[in-house]
C-alpha cells in the first residue's frame, strides 16, 4: 500500500490558514476544531499537522513524536468537551469507509447516546 498526499485538501488549507475554523485545541503536531455540520452535540475533528491521508498512513509513517503529540490533542479534546458519559472516534478511511477528506482526521462524537455503531 501506497499513500499519497494531496496538500490541496480542505484540512491542509485549514492548516496552513488559509480557511478560517473553530479550533478546540492545538498543539505542535495536531490541530482540533469543530466539524461544520455536527452530527452529534460534541463533534470535533482533531487532524495530524503532517501530511498523512488516512489512519493507517499516520499510524506506519508518522514519528514517534507525532504519534504522541495526535493522541495528547486527543486526550485534550474529551477533557475539554466533557464527554465524561462517553463518545465514539471514528476515521472514516478510503471508499469503503466513505471518507470525503483525504488528510486524516478523528471524529470524536459525542453529548448524547450515539446508538449503534452500524445500521443492523
Ligand atoms: P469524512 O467523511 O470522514 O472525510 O469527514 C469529513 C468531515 O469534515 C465532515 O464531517 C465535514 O462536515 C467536515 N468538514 C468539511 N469541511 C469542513 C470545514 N471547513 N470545517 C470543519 N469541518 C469540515
């Protein structure tokens, strides 16, 4: 498997400031903010600084330090948005998953009971 990376996606824009978002938490190698259409009352999206396409990229390229630094931005995002009762992280990825945005993000969902993951 190979990834590549196209830095003209809506998310590198958003880090590289040229379009505005409600940012949650930031740190030196990840940036939250809020999704623009929430489908639950928490949804956050919290993206990786590098440009990594999906989950399993971040997860067999990203370095150590930015591995960690992804998942304290994470850690920060629940704190902050009190998903104390729980919440669900999801990383749409490629066309099965139905991923629109090709720069990984993290779905962090949550405010009320979700119901089941997948349709039965
Ligand atoms: P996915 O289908 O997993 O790729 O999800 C992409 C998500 O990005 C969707 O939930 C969109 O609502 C969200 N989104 C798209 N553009 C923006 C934006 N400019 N600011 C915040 N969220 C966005």
């Amino acid at each position: 498997m190979t990834f590549d990376y196209d830095d003209r996606n809506i998310f590198a824009r958003i880090l590289r400031g040229e379009i505005p978002n409600s940012t949650v938490f930031e740190n030196d190698h990840a940036l939250a903010f809020k999704d623009i259409a929430p489908q639950a009352p928490v949804h956050v999206l919290v993206i990786p600084k590098g440009p990594y396409v999906s989950l399993d990229h971040f997860a067999a390229a990203a370095s150590a330090d930015e591995q960690v630094g992804f998942f304290q931005a994470v850690a920060e995002v629940c704190r902050i948005s009190g998903v104390d009762e729980g919440f669900r992280a999801i990383a749409n990825t490629r066309s099965h998953g139905v991923q629109d945005v090709p720069h990984f993000h993290l779905h962090i969902l949550g405010g009320t009971r979700l119901g089941r993951m997948l349709p039965a």
